[in-house]
C-alpha cells in the first residue's frame, strides 16, 4: 500500500484502511498529501511526503497529526 500511495499522481486519491478506520488520501501536489477521515465527523490533515512516510515507517503516529 505505501508504494501505490507514495506514487499516486497528483489529483487522485486511494482508500487506506489504517488501524480500524479507512481514510481517504488524496496527492495534493508534489510533496504534500491529505489525508481525510469520515468515521464520525470529517476530519483532514494535510501531510508532507516526508511525514507519509514516517506514517508508513513507524515513526509518526496518525494521533499526532494536526487534524481540522
């Protein structure tokens, strides 16, 4: 999945079953993504390539994000 992720093209999006939740990503540009979450109350947070893949790596919690 990170790989089909990492290299959509610009302006199209993928489903990203994470944990329980799936979520919506969508490649906004170059290097930034968002990521929309709809369980509940839609919720974004807008991530660099860097950060998607410290999400796929371990290294970046999808709790630590900024969501609005």
């Amino acid at each position: 999945m990170k790989d089909k992720i990492i290299n959509l093209s610009i302006g199209e999006s993928i489903d990203w079953k994470f944990g329980l939740t799936t979520r919506e990503v969508y490649r906004i540009s170059k290097n930034k993504f968002e990521i929309n979450e709809t369980c509940g109350i839609w919720i974004t947070a807008i991530v660099t390539k860097k950060q998607m893949n410290d999400l796929f790596n371990g290294s970046l919690s999808i709790r630590e994000l900024k969501w609005n």
